[in-house]
C-alpha cells in the first residue's frame, strides 16, 4: 500500500507533470511561506499550467530580488520555464541535496531573477493554511516591534511559533552545542506545554456532568488551533497528532494502550505521507516519545526522593536522559556530534523555556491590548537574553561537545543493540542480557578501531569536483595536504570540501594556495608540478601555453585550469600523460572543445565540475 501511495503521489510519474510538455512559461504557485535570505527568495511552488496544458509537480526556485518584492504563500506567478534537474553530489561526504529533495517530492530547480517573474493573482493556496501563514506572520511583525534585541526576537519567533527564518549560525550553534536545539523545534515539548496549560485552564469541566468530555474535545480543538498559528508545520502537526491520539482514546476507552495509539496515529501519517519513514523529524519525534514513554518509568524508580523539589527535579532528569538514550545513536548518525553537557543544559533550560512558551502564548491572546505588549515584549527579552549567555557559556566550556563522530549504518545498528539489550537486562535482572549486551558494544570498539587503522594506513589523492574553483586533497599516513584558492570561509569549501575532511576525524597539516611552493618528507610543489608519493601532476594554466621544453615531460595526471588556450593536439606532443583532468575554473566553451578534442585523440579525459571527483588511491 505504501509503496502505490508513495509511486501514485510522486507527481513525476503522472502523465500530466510539467516535464512531459514543451512551452517558454509556467504558470505555478507559492506551496510554502517564502524566505529571503541574502537578496535570494526561496520558495516551493505548484506548477498548474505550461501552455495550454493543465500540469502538476513541484519546483524549487530560488528568485534573486531586493527586500521590497514581496511574494506569499498562495500567489500566482507567471515564471520562465529555465528549470533543471536538481544535481547529486559530486564531493565525497557532500550533502545529498537531491535525495532530500526528492523525499519531498521535488526533483526540479529553478533559478531567476526579480524581473522574469510576474504575478498574475494571490490566495490560490489552500484557505486554511494561508490563514495560519498570515496570522503567524502577524504575531512574528509583533514580536519583532515589541522585543528590543533581534536575537530575543528570533528566539521567540522559533520557540513559540515555529518560525526560524531570523535565526543566527551563532544562535543555531549554541542551542546545538548543548543538546537544546530541540527546544527552537515547535514540536512535542511545545505542544505539551499547550496542552497541560490549557488542560489546567479548563479543569472547572470536570466538575460537570459530560463535563470532561467536552473538556477532552476542546483540548483536542486548542492544540489544533496552536498547531494552525504556527502555520501547520510537518513537525507540528506530527506532535499535535501524536497527542491528539492518546487523548481522544482515553475518552473513549480509558484503558487504551498508549504504544498502540502511539504506533496508530505513526500509520496514518506514513498513510498520508510515506516518504515520512526517510524524514529525520519523524524518526526521531517517535523515538523520543518511546524514550519517554517506555524508558522514563524504569529510570524514574530507580531513586526516590521525599522531598517534592528534588523528586521533580529528578523526574525531569529522566525524562532528559530517556530521550536522549534513545535518540542518540540515530542523531550521532545524522549529526555527527554528542553534547556532553545536554543534561545541565536542559535542566537549566526547562524552566525558562516552559516561562517563555507560557508567556508567549500570552503575548498573542492579548494583541489586541497593545497597551501590555511592550511590558510582555521586556519580559520576553529579558529571559531569552539571560537564557542565550548561559547556553553561550556552557557551549565554550571545556570539551562542551564532542564532533567529528561518524558511523556507518552498520555501526548504528549495533549501537542499537548494545543499547535496547542492555536497557533490558537492566529492566529484567538478566546477566546473559547484559553479556550479549556489553559483546555488541565490543563488537562495535572493534569495528571503529578497525575504521580508523584502515583510515591512517590509506594513502589517496582527491581532485575536488567545484563549480568555479580548483582544489586537491592528499591524504597519507594520518593527515591531509590541501592545495586550493578557496579559502576555509568560503561556502564552497565548508560546502563541497569539508565534510570528506571532517569525516576523516584527519587534520589539515598544510593548506597551500594553487601557485605557492613547498617540500615536505612524501610530496611537493614546484611551479606547476605536484608530487603527491608516486603520483606526478602536472598544472597546466595559461602562462604554460607558449612555454617550450627541450623534451617530452611524462606526468601521471595532466590537469587543465584557469582557461588556458592551448589544443589537446598541441598538448600531446609535449606532455606523456596517462589522465586528463580539466577543474571548475575554465569557461563551459572551453571545456566542451576539449572534450571533443579528448574524444577523437581518444584520451582518457574526467571534467570536475558538474561531475563527480576523482579519488586515486596509492
């Protein structure tokens, strides 16, 4: 069933997607809320008509404009159709765009500028959804006009209304850093929060007859109505259902088993949506409430406490730590780093989060008080600014995260063993339990030692696949030499260089630009040659175009930048080389000639942009 509703909604299958048809426009939809981001608008859209053709499919398109073209969920856009397909990456390590992409059903881009676009009408989007965008949008204006400091503003726009659009790197980092991002995730803890200060609020309905059914339903109605002004996001949405269940069930049959209303309400979305099974929110969501669900209780009662403070406070510990336990092999996966502080963090975070939701909540009801705004706005300032300098604090404390942390997903899977055995013999009392337990988490020592002894033995070269730039990573005996003109600041190096070198846990002895010499134990630079062990390199760039030499030079690899002028026929009778490599930096013109010229002289030829990198191993 899944695999038909997942092959029936992915519209590139239907007959009438806007691939199958041939004309200069589209004409398309806003799907989502826009974002601008350094003079790029960002947005999803349906396209409904190419031509005459009524069509379906998304696209992704990014619009380079200024601040003041101001686009909305719903509008209708008249748009060129220079769409492409989206690419896959072509770095080791790099992020699988396309694949993420595709799990929400887009396997298109499109990139235009302010003046190709013409909008041709507003509110075409579902009604209820650009009700919730506008609304939310509203709320997010008041928090900006009320709240003084831009990063508190931002801060209580994520926290309680989901919008992170006016989030900081930094910010991002400091939440991340102390294992709180989930606290800036509208989610279950969010959506908790809501519902048990609603469910107070609404505790006189118990004293009535009928009284707690109505109480039940307007429960229900008020986390939807939450989930409607944070403008339905998936993971919202995701948390308000998954509440939604075990609330409604207990009405109706008390003794309801709360794992089935759990493993229910994660059917009907994997009904509604199958590609949720590859969304990291959703895995991660139910993996949390298990933790919470199964694994709090047992960790509650091994201590008691007579005193009500400490018994709380130790309650919320283990709410902290059986989500954690759980979610962690998967978020190291994902992730790649572990907050070793996650649990100060978070109890020191619980009380101002749950004070900032809480009068956020109140900030909104009250809106049409704008006499009150600006004491909630100081309010809300206040706290969110002490709260960001202690989480700031904690994430610059010694060795505050651990990163670099890469496992396969055969290493995931007996991360997961060691843990659900052990946690059973624990729960069980079973010492055999615990002897498969404690073999699996040996198993797994092994296999990373293992990794990281073939990882300091490996000796390779990897000529980088870049759009624009040229750069070359040798890796042997343990570290990496760079040779490139970008720069570690450069998007493009954290983009498409980065993560192969960060997955290495290896690091960077000497980073050298493309035209600087140097001479160490196993490799060189001189002029244009590279000796990388055995391998010889040889540059080629335009100032070597009418350079003459006395004889045949013998590389392994010749390697074209920087647009020289120079033919592959001319090429070969002064230079023996066994691959031809032509980088990022030369004209598309350029590359196409050579390509043809490598064809006919048939030379083994590799372009390194828009094509996978090359990766020699010695």
């Amino acid at each position: 069933m899944a695999f038909w509703i997942t092959a029936s909604d992915f519209s590139q299958n239907q007959p009438n997607h806007f691939t199958h048809y041939r004309s200069k426009s589209l004409v398309v939809v806003i799907a989502n809320e826009p974002t601008f981001t350094n003079s790029i608008i960002r947005f999803e859209v349906e396209v409904i008509a190419r031509s005459t053709k009524v069509t379906q499919g998304k696209l992704l398109i990014a619009l380079k404009t200024d601040s003041s073209f101001n686009l909305n969920y719903g509008d209708l856009l008249l748009i060129p159709a220079n769409y492409y397909e989206v690419e896959p990456p072509y770095n080791p390590d790099e992020f699988d765009f396309k694949s993420y992409l595709k799990s929400r059903k887009i396997a298109y881009q499109c990139f235009i500028n302010q003046q190709q676009v013409k909008k041709i009408g507003s509110n075409f989007g579902n009604p209820l959804i650009g009700f919730a965008l506008s609304l939310r949008k509203r709320i997010v204006d008041n928090f900006k006009q009320y709240i003084q400091h831009q990063e508190s503003a931002a801060i209580a726009s994520t926290l309680i209304m989901g919008y992170r659009a006016n989030l900081s790197p930094e910010l991002l980092s400091a939440y991340s850093g102390t294992g709180t991002l989930h606290v800036l995730s509208v989610s279950g803890m969010h959506v908790a929060l809501v519902f048990l200060m609603f469910s107070f609020l609404l505790k006189p309905f118990d004293q009535f007859k009928h009284g707690k059914s109505v109480k039940t339903v307007l429960l229900v109605l008020l986390i939807w109505f939450y989930a409607l002004i944070t403008g339905f996001s998936s993971s919202v949405n995701r948390a308000a259902l998954m509440l939604s269940f075990p609330v409604l069930g207990k009405l109706v049959n008390k003794q309801m088993n709360t794992y089935n209303l759990l493993a229910l309400s994660a059917f009907l979305l994997l009904i509604i949506d199958p590609m949720y099974l590859f969304d990291i929110g959703f895995l991660l969501s139910y993996l949390a409430v298990l933790g919470l669900v199964w694994l709090h209780p047992h960790l509650y009662n091994l201590f008691y406490f007579k005193s009500k403070v400490v018994d709380a406070i130790w309650n919320y510990a283990a709410l902290s730590i059986a989500a954690q336990a759980i979610t962690f092999p998967l978020s190291i996966y994902i992730f790649h780093q572990f907050p070793i502080y996650f649990l100060i963090s978070n109890m020191i975070i619980a009380l101002p989060a749950a004070f900032i939701m809480y009068a956020g909540i109140g900030f909104v009801l009250l809106l049409p008080i704008k006499q009150v705004l600006p004491y909630l706005g100081l309010v809300l300032d206040q706290t969110i600014g002490k709260s960001n300098l202690i989480l700031n604090y904690i994430e610059h404390l010694p060795l505050a995260t651990i990163q670099g942390i890469y496992i396969d997903k055969l290493q995931l899977l007996l991360l997961y063993l060691f843990l659900i055995l052990l946690i059973f013999s624990l729960i069980l009392n079973r010492k055999k339990l615990f002897v498969v337990a404690i073999s699996s988490c040996l198993l797994f020592f092994t296999f990373c030692v293992y990794d990281r002894i073939c990882l300091l033995n490996q000796e390779k070269i990897v000529f980088y696949s870049l759009r624009k730039n040229t750069a070359i990573a040798y890796q042997h005996f343990g570290k990496i030499e760079l040779i490139s003109d970008l720069k570690a600041g450069d998007k493009a190096y954290q983009f498409f260089i980065k993560p192969s070198i960060s997955k290495s846990g290896l690091q960077i002895k000497n980073t050298l630009s493309v035209n600087q010499n140097f001479e160490g134990e196993h490799w060189f630079v001189k002029d244009h040659f590279i000796q990388f062990g055995s391998v010889r390199v040889l540059r080629w760039t335009p100032d070597y175009d009418y350079k003459s030499f006395s004889k045949m030079i013998k590389v392994d690899v010749l390697l074209l930048s920087y647009n020289p002028k120079i033919s592959l026929k001319k090429l070969v009778k002064q230079v023996n080389f066994s691959r031809l490599l032509i980088d990022g930096t030369n004209k598309d013109f350029r590359i196409k000639r050579w390509l043809d010229e490598s064809a006919e002289l048939s030379i083994e030829c590799a372009v390194l942009k828009k094509n996978p990198a090359v990766i020699l191993e010695l």
